[in-house]
C-alpha cells in the first residue's frame, strides 16, 4: 500500500506579515515620515534624498523630538565609494561661550541650562541636509521638501508622544514663558492637542519654501539669523550673527569592531558610538546566544557592559577637535579584556563619579534609516534635546531651538537633566561640540550593508543600540522582533536596572540575588527606549519602527507600491 502523503489545510506556522520589498526600506518614528521616504525613493531617489525628506518631515511632525533649530549625527554609507561618513550636525557652542556659562556665584544655574539662551547650540541640521544632497544626492532640495510643506500646509495627525509631552513639568514650564510657542503648538482655546487631531504650521510651511528656493542661507544668513540672535540673546544667550553664518557641519572618522561575524561600524566622539562598541568588545567575551535571551545570565553580562563603558564614557570623551580622545584604545580588544576582567558574578559598580544621586532623564530625540536599492544606508539621529527644546520659538517661522549646550559639563562632576555625569573633557569652549548619546550604526556583513539601526531615548539611545545590535547578531532577529523585545538599560549600579516588563520574574528574583537594584515597568508602561532599523537580507529589504512609540517601518514591493507596517499598501 503507498504511503498516505498528509495534507495540511492550514498551515502550521507562517513568517509574521512585516513590512519588506526589493527597493529600498524606511524606519523612522512617525507614519508621515516614513511616507515622505518612501516617496522619494518610488520617484527614483537614492537613500540621500530620501533621508532629506525623512528629516524635514520630522522637523514638522515631531517638533518636541526634533527640527530645524536643533542638530544630528548621520552615519552614512556610499556605495559608488565604498566608505562610511560620519557627518556631525549636531550643532557647537557659540564662539562667545565660556566654561561658566551655567556659573552664577559659584553655583550651576539649572534654569539656564533647560530654558535660558546660554543653552542653545548652533542649529546643525539644515547644513546637514544640505551636504547630504550636495554630496551624495540626486534631487534638489525643494523636491525633497515637498512632502515636509504639504504636511505643514494640510496638517497632520499628532503623535501619541507628541500629546504625552504636553503633560510634562518642563513643557508647561515652557509654555508659560512664550507666547509664541503657546500660539504654535496649542488650540486656538489654549488647550492641548490630543492624540490623531490635525495639526497644521503655516509658518514652517512659508519658511520651508523660502528655503527650498534660495538655499539654506536664507535661513543661517540675513532677517532669520538676525531674529534667532535676538531671540536667544534676549534670553541670556552670547551668540553673534558669525555663529549661523560662519558655521559647518564637521566630518568624523566613523569608529569601527569586529563583532562575531559582523562589522559594526559607529558615529565617532562626542556622539555615544564608542560606548556601543566598547559594549560589544566586552560581551564578545560571553557566549549570549548560549545563555538565551533575556536570562539571567545574558543580561548579567551586558548590565556590566554598559556600566563598564558608561564609567569609561563619563570622562573619556569629548569632542576630538578639542581634547585627545583615544578611539584606538577605548574600542580595542585588548581594552575590552581588561574591562570584562573586572566583571564577576555579582553585579559590580564601577562609575567614575561619586555620591551623586540621579535624576529621572527623558528621552527627546529621532532616530530613523533609510537603505536603497543602489546599497546606499543613513543612519540618522536628529534632536533639540528636551522636548521642545529650550522653549525658545522663532514665532515667524514656526519651529523651536535645542537646548543642547546642556550636555556640555557646567561643571565638573554636576549631573546633567539626562542624568550622566562628564569630566573637564568636555567643559564648554567656543565652537566646541557636545556630548551626545545619540549613537547611529551601520553593521556590515560580508562587506555588504545588514542592519541600520539607532535610538531616541536619552541615555538609552546607547543602551538600546547595543541590544538591538545583539538581538540581530547574536539571536537572529529581524527588525520587527528586535525592535519590541523587552529591554533593558543601566548606567551605574546605584542608579539601579530598568527592567521592562516581559521579562519573567523567575528571572528578576536571581538578577536581585546578584546585587542589581530592580527597576520595573509597570505593564502598561514602556522604556524609552525606541528603537528604528532596517535589515537586509538576500537583497530584501525589512523595516520597522519601535512600537513603544509612533514607530512606523516602510518598504518598497517590487512594482514600486508602499508598504507600511501592518498595512499591505499605502
């Protein structure tokens, strides 16, 4: 008698419906953003243009993360070269800044460093864009604005973390200094947009155009500069009209490790990159993959790899153009040895700073990746630092300033609102960059782009990076998984371990017996860490975008149609 064959009429099991396609992908922190890439890239763009739009999007939807006020890190790829560019746009302290700008009769002045003028960087992000398209692009800047000026003019649904912010301490703070900003970012009634109402910005949308008419000196040069001054001196700020005109983003030497049998290539100092990978050179000592996901053991391990390179980080770095920073050393495997030589069973401590309690450190940033067809990639990172910024608004133009001179060391020792801590590294100077988390990554695999990835989150931008890193490394993850797992974050012992809820309390109990001061999160409550990435495997494409918060991946099919997470078509 033959053998029976069986018959399945529904399928045991199936790959989870995620956005992909052969074209191109797009991760970033808002639906409308991810569009505007993917529009590009169907137009016939390269990962550059569509980066461009993505940008000036966010600008518009997200002002409380990010926008034309405030700076960026992006890490690019270049396929016709074969190289890595580390463009910082983060933005550098006025030339007139001196060391004790946060000083008044001895004492740091917290109200100056989040809403004073002092606390305003030269706005990085336009120059950015602009090197980005006149580099590496193929499309004109009002092409690429297009989408960013239609949202502003049509409006746009307010994200869930934009509504979140009106709630926060700092932003009715800031609100009840500016009229301006309350007319810009309320209802006519003053009260708060809630979440999926439209918004629209006029005034963004006049400036956007101006802009993709004339060029970005319309913006650095002539009335607009004059009014930014004016504003920002107005508020206790040094800046003269020679700190727009004069500057330019600066180019960095991207740092780079093996990690297994990858490459992960990281934006230099003074963004967060050497952290990430001093973090992976020390787990290389751990067999994670063997200890499971999420288990005692494996997180054991990469807690003391964060604290260990947090410790490491809070007075090492600084930016390059004005102290020595040892990249070579502080990502060498050697150096990693005799960190992880420090670990033991127990959970160590191992930060520079003592007694200094911590503060509670939000995160206000936008991270997104953009990978193309041609085998371009950025890796981009963008902010105004707190939400909002320092409050300060261009009332004509529509958009706030950063108050990221805050992640400068007022003093040596002083703990900033992010909660970290900075040695005489990096003390303020005139046209000196700060530093920064943010921490955007390219990871190559057999020399062919694999994963972009980065994070909004404050310090957790590290944090989260590094288990991203590994969650797609190490466990195989693509990008719809290893965005949402359970994380993590650390930075001393003191301070504790944030665990997020999903992770079993089995595993807490012994994590606790280890010494690790628990922090959980509530089950309806998330870390902020938020994560965008995009994978490609055999020439596909995968995108996605963290649901902690308004994440939204995107990909291109092969006719060209958009897919978006959990969304067949656009």
């Amino acid at each position: 008698m033959a053998e029976q064959k069986q018959i399945y009429m529904w399928p045991a099991h199936w790959d989870r419906p995620v956005a992909h396609g052969p074209q191109g992908a797009v991760s970033s922190n808002s639906v409308y953003a991810t569009r505007a890439g993917l529009s590009i890239l169907a137009q016939g763009g390269n990962a550059f243009d569509a980066a461009a739009a993505v940008s000036l999007a966010l600008s518009v939807v997200e002002p409380h993360h990010s926008g034309l006020g405030g700076g960026c890190f992006s890490l690019i790829y270049s396929a016709s070269e074969k190289e890595f560019h580390a463009v910082d746009g983060r933005g550098i302290a006025p030339m007139n800044a001196k060391a004790d700008l946060f000083i008044k009769d001895g004492v740091v002045q917290d109200e100056w460093k989040d809403l004073g003028g002092q606390s305003v960087a030269v706005p990085g992000l336009l120059k950015t864009l602009e090197v980005l398209l006149g580099k590496y692009g193929t499309m004109r800047l009002d092409q690429v604005a297009a989408p960013a000026i239609r949202l502003a003019k049509e409006g746009f649904g307010v994200s869930f973390t934009g509504a979140l912010t009106m709630f926060d301490d700092s932003v009715e703070r800031k609100m009840k200094l500016s009229s301006d900003m309350r007319a810009l970012y309320l209802k006519p009634d003053g009260s708060f947009y809630r979440f999926g109402e439209k918004q629209k910005n006029p005034k963004i949308a006049e400036l956007l155009e101006k802009i993709a008419a004339e060029g970005t000196d319309y913006f650095y040069k002539g009335r607009v500069a004059e009014e930014l001054v004016r504003l920002i001196n107005e508020r206790g700020g040094c800046f003269a009209l020679s700190d727009l005109a004069d500057y330019q983003p600066k180019f960095r030497t991207p740092a780079r490790t093996k990690y297994r049998d990858c490459e992960v290539v990281a934006f230099a100092p003074p963004s967060g990159g050497v952290a990430v990978l001093e973090m992976l050179n020390i787990l290389e000592h751990t067999d994670l993959k063997a200890h499971g996901q999420n288990t005692a053991e494996s997180i054991h391990a990469i807690a003391e790899a964060m604290k260990l390179a947090f410790a490491d980080r809070s007075i090492a770095l600084g930016d390059p153009d004005f102290v020595n920073v040892d990249v070579a050393r502080l990502t060498s495997k050697e150096f990693a040895a005799e960190r992880f030589a420090l670990a033991g069973d127990d959970a160590g401590e191992y930060a520079a700073a003592e007694d200094i309690e911590a503060k509670e450190y939000p995160g206000n940033t936008s991270h997104f990746v953009v990978m193309d067809r041609f085998g371009n990639v950025v890796s981009q990172t963008q902010t105004v630092r707190d939400w909002f910024g320092c409050g300060i608004v261009a009332g004509d133009y529509g958009f706030v300033l950063n108050n990221a001179m805050s992640d400068f060391s007022a003093a040596v020792g002083e703990l900033t609102s992010q909660g970290l801590t900075y040695g005489s590294a990096n003390a303020i100077e005139g046209g000196k960059t700060p530093l920064s988390s943010m921490s955007p990554c390219i990871v190559m695999k057999d020399n062919k782009p694999f994963l972009g990835i980065g994070a909004a989150g404050g310090p957790r931008i590290i944090t989260g990076t590094l288990q991203g890193i590994i969650n797609a490394v190490d466990y195989g993850l693509k990008p719809e998984r290893l965005v949402n797992m359970p994380f993590i974050h650390t930075v001393t012992n003191a301070q504790g371990l944030e665990v997020e809820y999903g992770i079993s309390e089995d595993t807490i109990r012994i994590l606790e017996q280890k010494g690790y001061n628990i922090i959980r999160n509530d089950p309806d409550q998330a870390l902020s860490t938020m994560l965008n990435s995009v994978m490609c495997i055999d020439g596909e494409f995968y995108a996605a975008g963290t649901g902690r918060v308004d994440g939204c991946g995107g990909a291109l099919s092969p006719d060209g149609s958009v897919v978006l997470e959990g969304v067949s078509q656009e």
